[in-house]
C-alpha cells in the first residue's frame, strides 16, 4: 500500500513561526535513538511511524511555500554526517543517519499543489500516483502517539482489509467538533463505528466523534470527489462530502475510535502547540 502525507497547509494560525517553517516542520519531543531526548518535526515522525509498520512508496503534498523546506528535510546529506562526526556531535550524526537510512530505502515523490483548496483537491492530484490499489492519506501536521508501538496504523490497516470497507478512517472525541468531519454511525464493537453519516464542520454537531489523522481510501472515491461543489468563499474541496457521496451509494466507511493507549498530538495552534511539546518530552 502507498502513502501520501499532505504538506501544503499554511498554517497561520501559527504565524509568524510559519512564515519561512511549514507547521509540518515544527518540532516535537521524541525519543532519540539513544534514548535522550530529541527534537523532530512532526513530519519527519509522521514519515518514521508509516515507514515502521511497512509503507515504502510516498507521496508529499506540497505547497508554493512548503515545497523547499519539505524537499531539503527529506533529501539525505553525506557532508552535513561527515561534519557531525567530525565535530564530535556522533550521537547527532547516528540520528540524522539513522533517518537518511529510512529515506534511501523508499520511494518518495512529490505532487504540487499551488493553493491551498482543501484535501478533496489534494487527493485528485494524487491519482496518477495512487493508482487503483487502496492507499493511506495521512494529515503531516497532525500525529497519533501509541502503545503498542504504532498500533493505530495496524488497527486501521486490519478493519479496512477485514470489513473489506472503502474508506476507514481514525477518529477520536474532541471538545470542539464543529472544526472537523462529524459521525453518525452505529458502534459494532468497542472502538469502531460503522459510520452512517459524516458532516463537515457542522454549526449543530450531531455527536462528538471526529475524523483525525488518517484515512485509507479506494480508487471509488475520485468520482465521488468530482461530485463536490468548491467552497463558495474558499474555494476548497472537501474530502468529507466524497466520503458522504461513498455512504449514501451503499458505499461501506467505518471510523476507528482512539483507545486510551493512543494519543493524539495536534499542532493547530498556538495553545494546542504548547500542549504537544509539553505532552511529548513527558512521554519521553
């Protein structure tokens, strides 16, 4: 299976560290690999997770602004470890390495999107490369901390093949559910939904339960998303409605609720932000 990790978000809500740094960019704590801790960006942990249960073919979606930064960060440098080495910084080189090593071992391509109209828009302009196996689309700036090790990614990967479904998703409960895609579905077992309605961003949420993170898609969803009307003022196309479109011709979408185990990291803004680098090096 394929993955495409989205990048091109703005992130003002950010700003004015995002004016030269994507929010993708932006460092988080994480365990180093001799087991200090260290900073990555959240892109770079979303790309380790992905790697880690499998994925060796990629896809970033990049934007005007984020397409050098996420390019320069994933394309190795021999002459920057020779440096590390060099200056007695080795623990610094084996990480670095240790990533460098990750990267040459997968495919990585990218795909342009020069505006920011939504990840209806970005999933179209990744057809070509998707092809018509089923693939992972992954938020970069938004990431899921588990234990076991990454078992959000297999828990999602084992509903999708075992419910044979078109689309499943991760979803967790959040406070303010009018930011997000809403569900409406029937629980089968603990922790997973078959969802019977989404709504995007809906001003009276019908529940709390919110698409989050990652989703696993089939070919049937671009003609679904050709369907879609772009925002009146943004212009966005919204991958929610294709995902409505899916449901109501019998299409099957099931939501993977978070368990306790799994935590999610948000980036969004700046009070969200704090609480991810404080949550993180705690973790470490």
């Amino acid at each position: 299976m394929k993955a495409v990790i989205l990048t091109a978000g703005l992130g003002t809500r950010l700003l004015p560290a995002t004016k030269e740094t994507p929010k993708v960019l932006l460092p988080i704590f994480a365990p180093g690999k001799n087991g200090k801790p260290c900073l990555k960006p959240v892109l770079q942990l979303v790309f380790e997770q992905l790697y880690d249960v499998g994925f060796r073919e990629f896809c970033f979606v990049v934007g005007s602004r984020s397409r050098r930064a996420v390019k320069n960060h994933f394309t190795p440098d021999r002459n920057f470890i020779i440096y590390l080495h060099e200056t007695n910084n080795s623990e610094q080189a084996d990480e670095m390495q240790q990533f460098y090593g990750k990267i040459n071992k997968s495919t990585i391509v990218f795909t342009n999107q020069p505006e920011p109209l939504g990840t209806g828009d970005a999933v179209r302009r990744v057809k070509n490369f998707a092809g018509k196996e089923p693939f992972l689309l992954h938020m970069g700036d938004d990431l899921v901390l588990s234990k076991p090790e990454n078992s959000h990614l297999k828990r999602l990967i084992k509903v999708f093949k075992e419910r044979k479904a078109d689309v499943a998703f991760l979803a967790v409960r959040v406070k303010d559910p009018t930011m997000y895609g809403v569900i409406v579905g029937k629980q089968i077992v603990k922790e997973l939904h078959k969802v019977e309605k989404i709504v995007y961003k809906p001003k009276v949420p019908p529940s709390n339960l919110s698409d989050v993170t990652a989703y696993i898609l089939k070919f049937n969803i671009y003609p679904e998303i050709k369907k879609v009307k772009p925002n009146e003022k943004s212009g966005e196309v919204s991958l929610i409605p294709a995902i409505q479109s899916l449901i109501n011709g019998g299409g099957k979408v099931y939501a993977v609720e978070l368990s306790k185990r799994e935590k999610r990291i948000d980036i969004g803004n700046t009070k969200l932000y704090w609480e991810a680098l404080n949550a993180t090096y705690k973790l470490c």
